[in-house]
C-alpha cells in the first residue's frame, strides 16, 4: 500500500514539475539562485533558512558515496533510503520555487496572504 501512495506521489511531482511546459521547469530552476539570495538577504520570508539548510543537505545526502543504508550492502533498501530524500526534495523545491515566484510576481505575499489592494466601498 505504501508503494501505490509513493508511486502516486511521484506522478504528482512529475507533472508539477512539467505543468509549465519546459519553459515553465527552466523558469522554475532559474528562480532558485534568486530565492536563496533572497532569503539570505531577508527579503523572503516564505522559506526559512533552516528548510533552505535542509534541502542543501538533501543533495549532499543523495550525491555523496556515505549513506544511512549503503547500496552494496542492502540494495533495495539501500536505494529506497535515497529515494525517499530525492521525493521529500522534489517536493520541496516545486512548493518553494512555486510560492517564490507567485511572491516574486506579487500575486501572493511571502506569509501565504492575498496581498491587500487599496480601494473604497461603493454603496450601491
């Protein structure tokens, strides 16, 4: 059961991350350099610096030859410990990158909120 529930939750990244088209995942991986300068820069405060901290930690975790479960030792396992990071990773940065650019078009502030639009009521 929690094979289907991983399968679908990787279909579900998949096409989050190509919902865009390739211009639209090209957007999205151009925006990360700008988001982190952001968020150290305090500009952003949709991300926090830790999150920021545990992504980069992330690929570190699946690129580096040291793991929790070692690959040669007990493969399956081995490759699901590294699967898991790279979903939860995955995962991350399309909400991340998602919510940096609605901030960053000024669609949607930093906390989640509409922004607020000056106007006046008309009684009618």
């Amino acid at each position: 059961m929690a094979s289907k529930g991983r399968k679908a939750a990787a279909a579900a990244a998949a096409a989050a991350a190509m919902s865009d088209g390739p211009t639209g995942f090209a957007a999205r991986v151009g925006s990360i350099p700008r988001m982190v300068r952001d968020v150290f820069r305090g500009d952003y405060d949709g991300l926090s610096r830790g999150r920021l901290l545990m992504m980069v930690l992330a690929v570190l975790y699946i690129v580096s030859p040291v793991d929790l479960l070692p690959e040669a030792i007990l493969t399956i396992p081995g490759l699901a410990d590294d699967a898991a990071v790279a979903a939860w990773l995955v995962a991350s940065v399309l909400g991340a990158t998602s919510a940096y650019r609605l901030w960053e078009n000024g669609q949607v502030s930093a906390s989640g909120d509409p922004q607020v639009v000056p106007g006046e009521v008309v009684n009618g």
